[in-house]
C-alpha cells in the first residue's frame, strides 16, 4: 500500500474595506458602452471579513467552495469572489485542489460601497498569498479589471483619482482623519441602469475634482467636504426621495458634508465631531437598519 498523502491546509483572513466617493463626475461614453469617469475615491473602516484557506492532497480536489453569512447571496460563479478565485487559477495556470472562501458580510449589497468589488479584491490577494504565486499589485489589479472596474481601487485603497472607467489609478494625499455616518435606505439601484440614464442628463454642476486634489494636498476638511459632489445623484435621488432626506438629516445633525456614494443608494456624511457622529448614527438606525457609525482608512 502506498503511504497515505499528507493534507496540507493554509489559511488566511483580509479585512475587505467599503469605499466612498468624494466625486464622481461622468465624462463620456466608450465606443464599447463602457462609461468615462473621474471620480476621487477613499476607503473607510466599515468592511467585511473574507477567509480563505487552500487545501492539497486531499483524495479529491473539492474545487472552489464559498459560504456566506448573508443565505440569499449566490456562492457559485454568480458571486464575483467566486469568479475571482477561477480567474486567478486561469491566469497563474497554478492547479486547483481545493480553495475554502468564506464571507462574513457587514457592507450592504447593492449600495454603491464595492462590497462585491472588495471582497474579489480580497480574495485575489488572499490566493496570491497563500500559494505563493507572487503576481504584484500590478498584475493583480490587471487581472481584477478583467472582472470589474472597482477591483483595482480595492486592491490599493486609500485616497485615489480613478478616470478611464475607473482603472486608471492616481494616489493622492491622504484624507484628513474624520468620522463617517454610512446610510443606505432599503432598496437596491442597478448601477448599469444609472450609467444608462446619465446619458439623457447634463448636469448643471459637476464636481470640482481639481479643488478636492487640492483641499487633500492642503489638508483641509472643510474645503473637502465643501466639494462633495455626485452627478449620479441626478438620477438616483430624483427616484428616491429618501435620499434627500436623509443628507438633510444628517446635515442638521452635525455633518459637515454629505453626498451620495457610486450609483446609490448609500448616503454618507462626515463629521468632525465622534460623539454627533454616535448620535447620528443611532438615530437614523431607528429608521434605516442598514446604518453604519465608522471613520476613514
């Protein structure tokens, strides 16, 4: 008899971090359908935990197993961690026993915050860790783009320009430290149906990109938030009233900002003061469960 094949288990947990949008300006349309953006990024705390682990030698390879703890989300190749397991197995051309991908999710879905976006970023680099395939950022964020436009931004995080259709990635100085009320009202904005409808709208305003630049590079909160600005809102929160009211909410409750993140429907405000953000924040979770108190990263 031959000896029995050692199982080998490695395991890893990545903290996959929500976005915001300072700006988001949409500048044109590509030949392919694909939308021009320009649109200053940042990551904040709230975020969700993916666990991944691989597993060799066992007698048969089990291949890609997600779980999650939200039971009405998919956990086959509809789930985009999913698919960026099968796609970094396709690219690194490393073989594929048995990858264990668990999601414990805190970032609302469909939000306009990358939560799937994060978590596939999450897991690109999970695997590249654990199998030692040692890809660069670079070639990570590659390979995310060939799944999603955001992927690339997660990898990175931080405070970034993104233009293109949101891949090409500028850093730029850090945000300054500030509490941030994250509310998303109970329902769900299909972002390819926005991106449509911004093609019938010209914007009155657009973001003064170049001025946020600037306020970050200075430092200056308050020339930040005085700049906050979303030309996806037009379409978004003319639907949805809750979305006015919740900015004018949290705006009365000592926000010194509040826009409208992605596509929707998460309303952000930022706060220099923690304890009114607290207090915000436990009040509008009496109307919106989906609530959150949190801060930048």
């Amino acid at each position: 008899m031959g000896r029995k094949q050692q199982v080998e288990r490695r395991e890893t947990t990545i903290l996959a971090h929500a976005k915001i949008n300072l700006t988001l300006d949409v500048t044109g349309r590509r030949e392919d359908g694909y939308h021009l953006v320009k649109m200053v990024m940042q990551s904040v705390a709230l975020h969700d935990e993916v666990r991944v682990a691989t597993v060799s030698g066992e007698r048969k390879g089990r291949g890609i197993v997600l779980t999650c703890s939200l039971p009405y989300l998919p956990v086959d190749e509809r789930n985009l961690a999913y698919r960026a397991a099968e796609r970094f197995y396709v690219e690194t051309g490393l073989l594929l026993e048995t990858v264990e991908i668990h999601i414990e999710k805190r970032i609302p879905v469909a939000a306009g915050l990358a939560g799937g976006s994060t978590d596939a970023a999450a897991v690109l680099r999970a695997l590249n860790d654990l199998t030692g395939a040692g890809l660069s950022l670079d070639e990570l964020c590659r390979i995310g783009l060939t799944l999603g436009a955001d992927i690339p931004y997660c990898l990175r995080g931080g405070t970034m320009l993104a233009e293109g259709i949101g891949e090409t990635l500028t850093p730029l100085a850090p945000m300054p430290p500030c509490w941030v009320v994250l509310c998303k009202p109970p329902f769900a904005v299909s972002t390819k149906e926005v991106y449509e409808e911004m093609d019938a709208v010209e914007p009155e305003t657009r973001p003064d990109t170049d001025g946020m630049i600037k306020a970050l590079e200075a430092g200056d909160l308050a020339g930040v938030c005085s700049r906050l600005c979303n030309v996806m809102e037009l379409v978004t929160g003319q639907k949805r009233r809750q979305i006015g009211e919740i900015r004018a909410f949290l705006t009365e409750n000592g926000a010194a900002g509040t826009a409208m993140s992605g596509s929707g429907p998460t309303v952000f405000g930022l706060f220099t003061d923690e304890g009114r953000a607290r207090t915000a924040a436990k009040m509008l979770r009496h109307r919106f469960a989906d609530t959150f108190f949190t801060k930048t990263e």
